[in-house]
C-alpha cells in the first residue's frame, strides 16, 4: 500500500491526499512529526539527507521525495512506481 509522510500544515501534503481520494487510490498517512526517530531518519535520508520534506511517498520499497503538489507530476510518479496502472 502506498504510504504519505505528510504534516497538517501543509498545503501541497493536503492537495496530495485530495487527489488520492478523490482518485479512489488507497493509501496509509503518517504524520512525520508524530513518527518515530527511524522514520523520520528514513524521510530525511530520501530527501537528500538535511530535513524531512513532506510529502513524501513510498510504494512497495520505492520512493518519491517531497515535492510540491503538481497533478500531473504526481500522477506520472504513481504510474511509475506501479500505484496506478499506466
């Protein structure tokens, strides 16, 4: 299942989890500021290895780095980790 790292306060975690509801796409959040020293360890490193960037995504080991929320990027991205048939 596709896993969003994300925080309340941000806008383009909240459009990310919009646009995978309203596209029916299933999905687990974690808040990274309520998750473990290893998570967020793991958010860090994925994102080049100075801070947590949110939204992050991971699908099946594979992972998207926290990106500002773009439809079309986001939705090529999760045709490319195989969350959505191409």
């Amino acid at each position: 299942m596709l896993t969003v790292y994300s925080a309340p306060w941000c806008f383009h975690c909240r459009e990310t989890i919009d646009f995978l509801k309203e596209t029916n796409i299933c999905f687990t959040l974690v808040q990274i500021e309520e998750a473990s020293p290893e998570i967020v360890e793991k958010v860090v490193e994925v994102n080049g290895g100075d801070d947590w960037v949110v939204p992050t995504l991971e699908y099946n080991g594979q992972w998207r780095p926290g990106q500002f929320f773009n439809e079309a990027l986001l939705t090529a991205d999760l045709k490319k980790m195989g969350v959505i048939s191409k």
